[in-house]
C-alpha cells in the first residue's frame, strides 16, 4: 500500500513538474534529481536542457515580500558587469520566472564550482577569493544606474539587532537549563550595553559608501575552484544599505565560523574571536579591489559590534534558537563553549579595534 502511494506521488510530482517547464515553453527535458545542496524549500530538482543543467525551484521571496523586481534588475546588471550569477532561463516571453497556480518558479543555472569548507586546504586562499569578489560586486553596484530598492525602517539593522537581542532575551527568561540562561543573559547585556556607541558613531560617519549590498554573502552562496569564486548566489536581502555593514558581515563569515558542507551549524574558527591571518588576508584583497574612504576603516569595528549579534544568533549559537528537542549532555557542553566564545566577543572587538582599522586601511 505504502509503495503504490509512493509510486502514486512520484507520478503526480513529475506531472506537476512538467506543467511548470511547458510554461517555460520547454517541451524536451532531462530529470537529473534532486539538487544537492540546494537552498530551496520545496522544488529543488536538477534537470537537464540542451545539454545545460538548471536547479528548478519555487522562486525566492525578498525578506521583505515583493521588491517591485529589483533583484531580478540588479542581478541583470551585475552579470553585465562580469559577476560570474547563474543566469536565468527566460520564458518565451522574457520573463525570469513562471506563474502556475498561485506558485512562481525559477530555472536557475546550475551553478559550477565546489562548495566552501574550512577545512579544504585551499579555505585560506578562497577567503581572499571571496573578498576580492566582494569588492568587484561593490565596486559596481556603487555604478548601477536602478532605482533605490530600501527596506522599511523597522528592517533597518539597527531595528533588527534589537529585535533579534530581544528574542535572545527571551529565550534566556524561558530556558530551562540555568547555566546556559545565565550566559545567554550575560550575552545579552553585554551587547545591550555597548551597542548604542557604535550605532552613533556609524551615524556619525561622513560620507560612508551606500549601494545595493549583496545581502547575505556567506560561503553557502558562493562556489569555488582552484582560481577563486566561480559562482555568486542569493541575492534576495539585496537592498540599499552602507557598504561598512556588508564588509563586517562577510569578515565575520568567513573569518568567525567555521564552514562544513552539509552541516547545519557553523561553531567558532577560533578560540577567541576571529582568525587573524584569514581576517587580515579578506581585509586586504578587498581594500585592493575597492578600499575604504577617508575615516571609514576606523568604524569597522563599530560594524562589526552591530552585526555580531545577528550573525551569532544565526550561526553558533542557532541551535539553542532554532532546535526544539532537548539537548543530550554533550551538546550542552559544546553549546557552553559557543557561549563563552559568544560573551568573550565584545572585550576582543574593543581590544582589536585599531588592528581592524589598520587591516582594512
């Protein structure tokens, strides 16, 4: 019984999937199964046209709902401008994506490279790869001719880092284990406190570089070869933004958390806050592409203060935000450790403050 409905569900997703090409107007096709490693939450398969692959997937929403069609705009002008982004199969139409029912889908590129690990031997030189890359991408995004796409004010970083400190509040109020609400309170407070200095002094910036940032430019949304960054992916946080914030993020990323394909949690690199060697080498290749202007190098550690709380909680410690079921002995442990390396952040970023500026300037 249970083989007959498998076969009976099988034959009705590769009917669904064919009403979905034909509205591509493709007609002759190869299924290559599922794709691996992809990001997509419900279509997510391999096929095969002419003799090229492409990921067919629900099509990614902005964070923010529609975007009046800006990443499709911005991602058009910067394979122009030679950023190696998977194209999009158009329909006959010139459309980047097809209605069928109340689902819009994409065919995406496949995209060509291997994935980011920190423990290939080539991470190091990748992470300058992703640097350089990064700033090619800045660098023309500061000449797209588009119009401004921005995010309401209650997305804007500082709204988010606060939100997203409440929640951790929160959960430490609700965590049964004492020893990690404690940390997690600790954490907390910790940020509470020395957060609105670095929120004036970026303010207090003077002409800080803004353009339409990436949005989410970690390793999942690159791919590499032996030459460097082969693939740039996922675009959908693209909005107006200062550039300082994308620049700490992506330092942060690469040079923080420690990457392993196909696992979900991305624990510290380090004992104590970043790799220096990795951090200065990304600062660097990105300075040579595009480098800082007068004054914004000395506020890269004020960047970095207001992005660490939202990429910690979206990274080493996700599992304490995001898992329901309850942790064995041993992930409690290794979870106490991500918490120290957590609370030791803040007195390592005041410490290294006028390193990062030198790395960057």
């Amino acid at each position: 019984m249970e083989e007959q409905e498998r076969t009976q569900n099988t034959a009705e997703d590769l009917l669904d999937v064919q009403s979905v090409m034909q509205a591509f107007g493709i007609h002759t096709w190869e299924n290559l199964g599922p794709a691996e490693f992809s990001n997509d939450t419900s279509l997510g398969l391999l096929v095969g046209i002419e003799g090229r692959r492409y990921i067919l997937r629900e099509r990614p929403e902005s964070p923010m709902g529609q975007d009046g069609g800006h990443h499709y705009a911005f991602q058009r002008y910067l394979r122009e401008q030679g950023i190696p982004l998977p194209a999009l199969h158009q329909t006959p139409e010139g459309a980047p994506f097809v209605a069928v029912g109340e689902d819009r889908f994409e065919l995406q590129e496949w995209p060509e490279g291997e994935l980011f690990s920190t423990l290939n031997p080539r991470s190091f030189q990748w992470c300058g790869s992703a640097a350089a890359m990064l700033g090619r991408l800045h660098q023309a995004s500061s000449r797209y001719p588009g119009a401004q796409y921005r995010w309401p004010a209650e997305a804007h970083i500082g709204a988010m880092v606060q939100n997203w400190l409440g929640l951790a509040r929160e959960r430490a109020d609700t965590y049964d284990n004492q020893a990690i609400a404690m940390a997690l309170t600790t954490w907390v407070e910790q940020w509470e406190k020395i957060l609105p200095a670095s929120m004036m002094a970026i303010g207090a910036g003077k002409d800080l570089p803004e353009f339409h940032i990436h949005g989410d430019y970690h390793a999942l949304n690159l791919r590499f070869d032996p030459q460097g960054v082969t693939s740039v992916m996922g675009l959908e946080a693209s909005r107006w933004e200062k550039r300082i914030f994308e620049v700490a993020y992506a330092l942060f990323y690469f040079c923080a958390l420690s990457w392993h394909p196909g696992e979900t949690l991305t624990p510290p690199l380090v004992k104590r806050g970043f790799d220096p060697e990795r951090a200065r080498q990304f600062l660097a290749a990105y300075c040579e592409v595009f480098p800082p202007v007068k004054g914004e190098a000395a506020l890269l550690a004020d960047a970095l203060t207001i992005v660490a709380p939202i990429v910690t909680i979206n990274g080493p410690l996700e599992d304490l935000f995001f898992v329901q079921e309850e942790f064995s002995d041993t992930r409690v442990e290794g979870l106490m450790e991500r918490l120290e390396w957590a609370n030791s952040l803040p007195a390592w970023l005041n410490r290294i403050r006028p390193a990062l500026q030198e790395m960057w300037a």
